[in-house]
C-alpha cells in the first residue's frame, strides 16, 4: 500500500478540507419526557460551548426505549415531524448555531410510524431525514411491533459541515448499508444507537456482544476509509411489564478514524458530553494509499441484491 510523501507537491491540496468539531451526547433515559428532552438540550449547549460545528443524540433521546415489549399505548409517544418535538431540536441548532443529529419517533400517518433521525442545519432548517431502514425484532428489542422499515433509502444528507451518512442503531450491523451511504458521497458515518445487555446475558456473552458492536463498525470505517460516529445511550431501563430484568444500556460512545483508529470512547455507566475534532483531510489523505472504492469488482457483485445464494 502506498503513502502520501510530506513533500509532494499535491499535499498542499488537502489543506483545504475542513476540520470539523464534533459534540456528542450520551444520557440516560426515563419516564419524565420533558425532563429528557432538557438533558438533551443542556448536552447541546455544552457541546456548542466547546466549540463543536455538529452534535450528535443517541436514539430516541426523547423517552424510554419503549421497544423492551409490545404495548398499543407506546404509540402515543410519537409525533409528527415537523411536530412539536422536532421544533424544540431546530431551535436548539439555531440558537447555538450548530448542525444537529437528532432522533424522533415519528407518526407519519395513523398506523404508519418510523424510527427517524434528523438533520437540522445551523439556522433551525432541517437539512433532511432519515428513516431506519433494518428493523430488528430480538426479545427485548422488538421494533418490527412500533417502526414501518425506511423508504428514504441510503442518501447522505447535505450540510454545512459536510454530507452526513446518517442511519440509525441495527443498521450498524449491515456493511451494505455503509457501503451505499460511503458510494453516494458521504464524509462520515453516525449511528444514533440504543444498544445494551438484556439481563439474564451471561458476563462472557455481554463481552461478546459488546466487542462485536465496537468491531463492526471500525470495520464500516475501515472499509469506506471514513470516520464513523456512534452515539449510545447509558444507564439501566426497566421492562415496565416485569417479564425481563430490563436492559443496561451500555454506553460506550465512540468517534473512529478512517482507519478505525479510536479518536473517542466514552464510559460504560455515565452520561457524558464530549467534543472530538474529526480532520477531514486525513479522510482524504486515507483514501488516497487504501484506494478500497476503487478497487471494488463491481462487475462481479451481482448476486448481493439476492437474499440466498442456493
């Protein structure tokens, strides 16, 4: 693999890329909507004081992760977007002047609801949307019961700080969908991420699953010669119904390099705001001696879009 000489001529190229600053905010989850909504709010304060240009929120930030069980009467949690919620975030973004990742249930019509993350430009003007595309349905994760499956497909959102590949939680374990959000132009990966240990795991499974979690999606960094960001929430939620134990949200946000070199790990029991500088010109720089988009035998990857190969 080649390297990019300190005295090329063409160095003074990548110059001109940005270096941009980027919040993230990890926060435990309770009943108090309006008191969750504050955390977060206070998370985007903190990161615009530090200086970030782009914050991003965990996962349905708003309320509990209400996916532990199947209950009709979680469905009054959902708002339309625009809405009253999605109003309060796009203030946030005007009034500290940053861009904003955030996530919302939304209700797009009776019957009809989605797992949204959005995108609020530095003015309050939302940027775009996303809705998650991989619903999982895993005892004590069972979204197939609240979200309908994303239709806006794998687009990075425009901004100003960059094309944002934004997705959201179990699409973190698909390489497909990094691989098309890297193919359309984005220039970072970020996962708004509710992932924890259900109760009964056993220690050396929850190990597992956790180290599986950070590895993958070094990988879609590595793979796309992208930084990625995933941000988790923290701390423990009941299952209000008493069937399980609950989950304990482990925590563990992370910025990687385009290497999959860490640049941040938050703890795994705190909540946490934090600013990481993520240098665009080393994205850049990357892609240039580990040319993987190029190389790709496209011409022989035809059987992906089939479910099974019998």
């Amino acid at each position: 693999m080649g390297h990019l000489a300190q005295g090329s001529p063409f160095a003074c190229d990548l110059l001109l890329l940005p270096l941009v600053k980027v919040g993230i905010v990890q926060q435990s989850c309770g009943l108090d909507k309006q008191a969750n909504i504050q955390q977060s709010l206070r998370g985007i304060a903190e990161c615009a004081r530090q200086g970030a240009d782009l914050v991003v929120l965990q996962e349905l930030h708003c309320g509990i992760y209400f996916c532990q069980a199947e209950d009709p009467a979680m469905f009054d949690l959902a708002e339309p977007i625009p809405g009253p919620d999605a109003d309060v975030f796009a203030e946030a973004a005007r009034r500290h002047r940053v861009v904003l990742v955030c996530s919302l249930f939304e209700k797009r019509a009776p019957g009809l609801y989605h797992n949204t993350a959005v995108v609020f430009e530095r003015d309050g003007a939302m940027a775009g949307k996303y809705r998650k595309m991989h619903i999982p349905d895993d005892p004590a994760y069972y979204e197939k019961f609240y979200f309908t499956p994303g239709d806006l497909g794998f687009a990075p959102i425009a901004t100003s700080v960059g094309k944002l590949g934004v997705l959201v939680c179990w699409d973190q374990w698909y390489p497909e969908a990094a691989r098309l959000m890297a193919l359309a132009g984005a220039e970072v990966l970020i996962y708004p991420t509710a992932i924890g240990w259900e109760s009964t795991d056993p220690e050396a499974e929850k190990a597992r699953q956790y180290d599986a979690w950070f590895t993958v999606q070094r990988g879609h960094a590595i793979a796309n010669g992208l930084p990625v960001i995933a941000v988790n929430r923290v701390g423990h939620e009941p299952d209000w119904t008493g069937v399980t134990g609950g989950i304990q949200f482990w925590g563990q946000s992370f910025v990687v390099g385009p290497q999959g070199e860490v640049l941040y790990r938050a703890s795994a029991d705190r909540q946490e705001v934090a600013v990481i500088d993520i240098d665009q010109r080393r994205t850049e720089a990357v892609r240039r001696m580990w040319p993987f988009l190029r190389d790709r035998r496209v011409d022989f990857y035809h059987d992906l879009v089939r479910l099974f190969r019998d």
